[in-house]
C-alpha cells in the first residue's frame, strides 16, 4: 500500500485536486458527473483552444508564419459544439476522410475550401459525391485514386498521399505506424511515384502538394526519427515540378504513462526548420490527438468493488467500445478518482460492462479504496474515443458535452 499523494503527474493548471476534489475546466468533476450522469463525456473547448495555440506558435518558431495551417483532424472527435468552437477559434481548417465528415463539417460551419481531403478506399460513389464540393482540396492515395478523381476533376489541383517507407509513431507500438518496413495501403510509395506523376498529368491534374502522414503519438524521444522521416519525404518533393505546400500530417502525441516525455514543442519547431526554413513552400499539419485529447474527460459511475484471486477489481458502467484506444492500440487512459483523502493506495484493476475479455481499462492502477466513491475519471479521453464508439453488446449510449 502507498500513501496518497497530490502531485500526480497528469495535473495541470486546468486538471488538478482542489479542496481534495477533482477540478476540470474550472468545475468540479462530482458536480459534472452528479449534474450530467454516466458515462458522459467533458470536453475543455478552453484546453483544445489551447493546445491549437501551441501548435500555432510552434509553427511561427519555425518560421513558418504565414506560410503554414492547421487542418484539425476530425476523426479524433467531431462532436458537433466541439467542431463548431473550433471554427470560431479561426485557427484551423479541417482534415476530413469520409463524405460522410464532409458533411459534418460543412454542418458545423466549415466550407468545403477549409478541408483537406485525405482517405483510402473510396469507391465511385465516394468520389462523385466528393467532386461535387467546389475547393474541397483532394489528396490521391492511390493510382487508382489519381485516375477516378482525374475523370471527374480533369484540370484541378490534387494532392499525393506518398509513403516513404520509414514511419514515426508513439515508441514501442507497432499498431500505431502507418508506413515502416511492413507494407501497408497508405499512400503511394517511390516506386510508383513517377508513375504517379504522368497518371495525373494524363488527366492534366497539377500535383500541388505531398502528403504524408506516417504514424501516430510520438513524442520528444521520436523527433530524430520525425527528421528522418522528412528527409525521406523532401525526396518526393524534390522529384515533382508543380509542388508548393506540404503536408506533414498529424500523429504529434501527448503522454498516456507517467514516464512519457511530454513533446516538446519547441524541438519540434527546430526539425521543422531545419528542413523547411529556407524553402518556398507552404506547410500544412493535420493534427487530432494533440488538439482534443488531453482535453476529454470520461465520466463513469462505479458499479462495484470486489477482489478475485490476487486482483482487486472495480467496475464501471461502460466498457471499451465508448473508447476502444486502451483495447485497441493498448495506450491507457489513467483512472483518476473524483476525491482524495489520506488513505492508502491499492494496485486496483478498471473494468467495464462488456463480455469481451479485452474490456480492461487499466490493470494496476494505484488509487484508494473506492467504496465510498460513486464516479471514476479516465484522462484523455477527448480523442479517437466518442468518435470510436460502437454499441457491443447493445450499451453503446454516453452524452457528450463541451465546457467552457
Ligand atoms: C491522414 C491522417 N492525417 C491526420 C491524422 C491524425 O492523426 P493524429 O490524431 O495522430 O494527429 C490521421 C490519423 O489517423 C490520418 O490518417
């Protein structure tokens, strides 16, 4: 058993104990979870406008101001208030992947001129539905991407999805690279590019900007490899004539483990110029999980407390599939406790209500005894989580709300 200490390391100016009680977005969370039920979702708009904000001026340290944007990520989570803060912040456009997201975000107040375009495996449907929307930026994935967008947009601007084959990705989790050594569908890799080329010349479209996005949640110790990564990438660029923007895509992460190394920003910044500084090209990031999701709490009521064998479970009311990153791509969501005393501590186990041997949501966490205790917080919970959500087991329903 260990002692209770304040000082974990997930707090934060806007996420901390206050008065022993868990303080979110200048609430206290017993007050959101008694007034909003569980599972709910809360969302800090003050925390992603933030986080945008530090991207933002990332890119102007490396100067890149006025010559660089933002394209937030939507599949990390397109709650409709939260999509539509985001547009009034002014700070972004949006990274869509699906007709479906389009829609959404024109709902939400986007216009098609503010989305960058970037999926995989659209069928002709997908396409002339697409084509449709005037300024919509379209980035090619594919040869056959090339020749179906060339057919329907003869003359237009698109963009190359490529795969360098190297990737970056959160350290030790193969799950979450988009390109490396093992082949994968995204993009279209050097051997084909020139082929690439001369399908969209056929079509007279003028390949105005590379695309590249290589894997998701690195942090400060992945940078050498986000260089590397870029070196391999400027290669493309180097062997196309028309290229004037490049986009490096999201996958910038933020610390699931108390022994993550938070990104550094400002190092970021450095990689950034080293290769672009002295280039006249416009940058283009699409980030998702920086933005919202350390700016997401999971509300969750507790169903029961019982030791079995040498592990102490508590129970919750939702399972994985409301938040399927911790069973899909193994990256935890700490549980943090709505108050705090000073009683001790207990390795305790975090499971919901679904029949699948993968609903853990985290295995030994130290927290203290919660049978007094009605609620339980999951951290980090505002990305690739409510968007991720299915109804296994028919209990998919949560609520979702966005805070100031
Ligand atoms: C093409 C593309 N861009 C951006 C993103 C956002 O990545 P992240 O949320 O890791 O920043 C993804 C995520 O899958 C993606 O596939």
């Amino acid at each position: 058993m260990v002692q209770v200490h304040q000082h974990e390391w997930w707090q934060r100016d806007d996420l901390h104990y206050q008065n022993n009680q868990l303080h979110f977005a200048g609430e206290y969370v017993q007050k959101l979870a008694h007034q909003f039920g569980t599972p709910s979702f809360v969302y800090s708009s003050a925390r992603v406008e933030a986080n945008l904000i530090r991207v933002r001026q990332a890119l102007d340290a490396a100067g890149l101001a006025g010559r660089s944007s933002i394209f937030y990520a939507m599949k990390a989570n397109r709650f409709a208030p939260l999509l539509r803060f985001i547009k009034q912040t002014g700070l972004c456009g949006i990274d869509a992947c699906s007709p479906n997201e389009v829609k959404h975000a024109l709902s939400c107040g986007f216009s098609p001129s503010d989305i960058s375009f970037t999926a995989t495996s659209l069928s002709q449907q997908d396409f002339a539905e697409l084509a449709r929307y005037e300024g919509l930026f379209m980035d090619c994935d594919s040869l056959h991407a090339i020749r179906r967008w060339g057919e329907l947009r003869p003359g237009s601007e698109i963009g190359i999805r490529i795969n360098p084959a190297v990737g970056i990705g959160r350290a030790c989790n193969d799950r979450l690279h988009y390109a490396g050594c093992k082949t994968t569908k995204f993009g279209i890799y050097q051997e084909q590019f020139m082929q690439a080329l001369e399908l969209a010349a056929q079509y007279g479209l003028s390949v105005s900007k590379i695309h590249f996005h290589t894997g998701c949640g690195y942090l400060t110790p992945e940078l050498e490899q986000l260089d590397h990564v870029i070196t391999e990438c400027m290669k493309f660029v180097d062997a196309s004539s028309d290229v004037r923007s490049v986009n490096i895509g999201g996958g910038l992460g933020i610390p699931h483990l108390p022994e993550d190394q938070s990104l550094n920003l400002e190092q970021w910044s450095i990689v950034l110029n080293k290769h672009f500084a002295h280039r006249d090209l416009h940058i283009e990031v699409e980030p998702g999980d920086y933005i919202c999701k350390d700016a997401g709490l999971l509300l969750l009521g507790k169903t029961y407390v019982e030791q079995k064998r040498d592990t102490l479970f508590v129970g919750v009311d939702a399972g994985f599939n409301i938040a399927p990153e911790p069973a899909y791509y193994g990256l935890p969501f700490q549980p943090v406790p709505l108050q705090i005393d000073d009683s001790p501590l207990t390795l305790t186990t975090v499971v919901g209500n679904i029949n699948e041997a993968l609903d853990v949501w985290y295995e030994n966490a130290l927290l203290p005894n919660l049978a007094q205790h009605d609620y339980l917080a999951l951290i980090n919970a505002g990305a690739y989580s409510s968007s991720m959500a299915s109804n296994h087991c028919m209990r998919g329903e949560f609520n979702e709300f966005l805070l100031a």
